[in-house]
C-alpha cells in the first residue's frame, strides 16, 4: 500500500517507517522537517500534501511533545488531525489509524476498557489533553475505516522516560511524584509494533499498554533506577480518580497483539 506517515521524523514515526518499507509499502513521510515538509496546522499546505502523495492510509503519528508544551500538541491533535482527515477523505483514503492516549478515560475503580468514556469533564489542565485527543477521536471515525491506539506511557529511547529523557531531568530534580496514581506504561518498541498491525485490524479504538498497570509509587521509583537518577520518596494518599490504567484485554484477546515485554519491569532494563 501507499502510506502517508504523518509524523514521520518523531519517535514512532521513525522507528515505523523502515518497517512499513520492510512488508513492501510504499511509505511517504510527511513532518514539519520530513521528506514532505508540512506543517500540519497549514490546512492548503496539508491538502496539497496529500493529493500529491495519494496514499491508500494515512497513519498520524504526529504529536508536539519535545518541549513538553501540552497546549501546543492539544492543538495540533485537535487543529492539525482536522486538517489531515478532510485532506485524506478529499482524495477518498478509506482508512486512518492515528496515535491516541490511555489515560483521558474518566474515574473509575478499575483499569479502562475501550468502552470507559473520555473524561470530558475535567479540570485543567488534565481538560486540555483530554479535549485535544477527543477531537482527534471524532476527527479520524469519520473515515470509513480508522483505528485509535490508545497508547499507555511511552517509555524507551528517545521517549520522555529514556535516561536521558525529560521525565529523567525532571525526576533528578525531585519534581516526578511516586504516588499512589495508576499508570499503564508501554515500550516504544510494542508502540511501533501496533502500529503495523494496526493496518490490519477491525476499526475502533484499541488499548496499546502493558499487562501491569501500576502506582506510581511502586514504578517511579523502578524507573528512577533505571535511569540512574534518584528516586524520590514515596507519598501516601489517594490517587485521582482517574488514575486508574488501562486493560489492554481487548488487544491481546481479540486482535493477537501481546507486548514484547508484558510489564514496565522487563522494559526499564532496556533503558
């Protein structure tokens, strides 16, 4: 197939692109500094983009999340989805798989499932990302065929959580909390993998996280370890409500998709 990466130079995106070319695709990147220069919020730049490379799918990879500017990739999930999707049903693209998040589910008692509604009542700032990836939703299930993976936290290389990622500055400086908030983390590896399969699989959102969603008490501080930074002391109290981690039974279940490493235990030895 013909396929238009839409953020092709980040971390997944330039981990996914030699092996789309590898299963014999024909792939087209498309970023801001890519082999296609576009800037996604340029909705002429972007349509004119994709007429020309006249893809068969279009896979958005695209975030903003280098600087840690959370307003700034709200607005490119809601502003520059918006523009792809019009761009890639004008030249009648039948399917969009595009990079969501695990952890805009609403509170609840028990790790998300793919039926938990986003929780669209938030408070900022948790609001804004939470509205940003819910207009990137609605965006892409206009195509007639799309998949959503809902990534956990991406750990690994080049990711925040690399030893030499910003979560790591951050936690050196005492500023990454091990609380009682649940996470469901994922290897950038098993990301990529996904996204791969994903070509194939039935439409709908999907979780992609490990099998062990986890307090941040008990993975902070494994993390820190890893990096080699200090780990910060352990707090005790509640956790927010929706903290909770995600079930990834739906992609392991029914669609085959099993993690090359099933818990952020096994991952962190690879940092």
């Amino acid at each position: 197939m013909r396929i238009l990466l839409a953020g092709s130079t980040g971390v997944i995106g330039r981990r996914l692109e030699p092996l789309l070319t590898d299963q014999g695709h024909e792939v087209i990147g498309l970023a801001r500094n890519g082999p296609v220069p576009v800037d996604v919020l340029d909705r002429d730049a972007v349509a004119a983009a994709v007429r020309d490379a006249r893809p068969d799918v279009v896979m958005h990879q695209l975030t903003s999340l280098s600087t840690g500017d959370l307003v700034a990739n709200a607005r490119l999930r809601r502003d520059g989805t918006r523009n792809l999707v019009d761009a890639a049903l004008a030249v009648g693209v039948r399917r969009i798989v595009a990079q969501g998040i695990a952890w805009a589910y609403e509170p609840g008692a028990e790790p998300a499932t793919e039926e938990t509604p986003l929780d669209l009542g938030a408070a900022e700032p948790r609001q804004t990302s939470v509205a940003g990836v819910a207009a990137l939703e609605s965006a892409v299930r206009e195509a007639p065929e799309w998949v959503v993976l809902r990534y956990g936290t991406l750990y690994g290389p080049d990711t925040w959580y690399a030893r030499d990622g910003l979560m790591a500055q951050f936690a050196a400086a005492g500023r990454v909390p091990a609380d009682a908030d649940v996470s469901s983390l994922l290897h950038i590896d098993d990301a990529v993998a996904a996204a791969v399969a994903a070509l194939e699989w039935p439409a709908g959102a999907v979780n992609v996280c490990d099998d062990e969603p986890a307090a941040a008490s008990e993975w902070v501080p494994a993390f820190c370890a890893a990096a080699g930074v200090p780990a910060p002391a352990v707090t005790v109290g509640e956790r927010h409500g929706w903290a909770r981690g995600a079930s990834n039974h739906y992609a392991r279940k029914h669609l085959g998709w099993i993690p090359t490493y099933p818990s952020w235990r096994e991952g962190f030895a690879t940092l």
